[in-house]
C-alpha cells in the first residue's frame, strides 16, 4: 500500500502545522500551503522530513479563487516531480482568518472576506483539486463551535462556517460513489494566535473559557490537530457527512 499524500491549506502555523505534524507522525507525506509565512513552511517540510516523511510546500491564498487552476497545476507537478504519482489522498480545508464585529458594524468588505476564504474558498478549491484527489480519499473541512453556540461579534465568521457545514454533507453525498468520505471538524476556542490569540494571552477570557467546558480546560492545537487526522486514518473510512465538534463540550 502507498504512502498516503495529505493536502493541508493554512499549514505554516497553527492548527494547520498541528494538522501537519500528526499526520507526518502517522505515516502521511504532506502537500503544505502557505499564504505569507514561506520561512515557517519552509521550516516544517524539515520537521517533517525530520520525522522520516516527505513534504512540500507550495504557495497558496486560499480566499483567491482565481488561483486555484494555478495551484491545482502546481499540485500535479509537485507530485509527479516529488511522488512520481498524480493523485494524493487526504485534503484538510484549513485555511483562515477571524473576525470580530457586531453584526450592526460588520462592512460588506468583511463580510465577502469572510465569505472568500471561509466559503467560496473551500468550494472552489476542492472543485479544482478534484481531478486529483484519489477515489477512497478523504476531505475534512474546518468549521467551529461557534456555527451551534453563539458570541456576540462572530455573526459574518460563524455564518460562513454554517455554510461549510451544509457543504460538506452535499459533498459527502456527491462524492461517495468515488468512495470520498467527507466531514467537518469544528474546535471550539484554542490557545493559538487565531484572532490575535485573545483565548491564548488573555487570562480573563481564557480562564472564562475553561468554566465553559464540560473539560474544565481550554483547547490546545493538539486537540484539533489529533480530531482531524484521526478522522483520515483507514478504520474511519464508514464516517462521512458528519460534524465532529471538538471544544472540550462548551456550552453543553
């Protein structure tokens, strides 16, 4: 059996590179994207290489759908030239950026950011990668907790996560004759710098966090990291459609 080949968007930092190291320690190669931190995606290919494992890392805005048959022609080289093969087999859409703002202040211009790389974005980029995703492959989508729970100021964030969830059921649906399985994990709030790291560096809403989850903790990248690249390992080849949500059980 061949060395799976996961695509991972927003690899360079965050949960993405968390996403990236779990699936380099369980065997993956890794297809990195990177948007503007080409120094740290250059340093975890080594950290991957480092665990015995095959990486690259390829340039990519996620929110920028005119580039997608551009990259899609850069993934196909990147593994004819590195794999000598021309499918992989795993895609994480992680790529992502926050927002907070009231839904009375919240601009168009936010709005159709959110929209570009949160929806438009993941529906775009996996049309485009299609072609070269394996048949038995996987995708896992990237939602949050707050499309079931809500916090003032994530109204334009969490709609666009909600969208993602029902994409990914239609997915699920319209790629399980090619044996795709597709699902959506959704964190609840991690100790990253997603957000100018407010739950990581802030003690009050940190400590707020916790109290809110049936952990008693708030969530680190290795929770996530671990949820999504369980869901791409072969004993869960029979879950798809489905929305694992990762926080701990906030609000429960």
């Amino acid at each position: 059996m061949s060395t799976p080949i996961a695509l991972v968007t927003g690899a360079s930092r965050g949960l993405g590179k968390n996403t990236a190291l779990h699936l380099a320690r369980q065997g993956s190669d890794l297809i990195l994207t990177y948007r503007s931190g080409a120094a740290e995606a250059q340093d975890l290919v080594k950290q991957i290489e480092a665990l015995g494992r095959r990486a690259v890392a390829l340039p990519l805005d996620a929110a920028d759908s005119a580039s997608f048959a551009a990259f899609a022609a850069s993934v196909a080289a990147a593994l004819r030239t590195t794999w000598q093969r021309d499918r992989f087999d795993h895609l994480v859409n992680n790529a992502g950026t926050g927002l907070d703002a009231s839904f009375a202040d919240t601009t168009e211009a936010q709005f159709d950011a959110m929209m570009n790389i949160h929806l438009k974005g993941p529906f775009f980029l996996t049309q485009a990668l299609l072609p070269l995703l394996a048949d038995g492959g996987r995708i896992v989508n990237i939602s949050t907790g707050l499309a079931r729970f809500t916090r003032p100021g994530k109204a334009a964030y969490a709609s666009m996560k909600g969208g993602i969830e029902v994409l990914t059921r239609y997915l699920a649906k319209e790629l399980g004759p090619r044996g795709i399985a597709v699902n959506v994990v959704a964190p609840g709030a991690i100790e990253t710098d997603f957000g100018g790291g407010v739950v990581r560096d802030n003690p009050q809403v940190n400590k707020m966090v916790a109290s809110q989850t049936a952990m008693g903790r708030v969530g680190l990248p290795d929770d996530i990291g671990g949820a999504i690249s369980m869901l791409l390992q072969p004993g869960n080849r029979w879950i798809t459609g489905q929305r694992i949500e990762a926080s701990g059980g906030m609000f429960l």
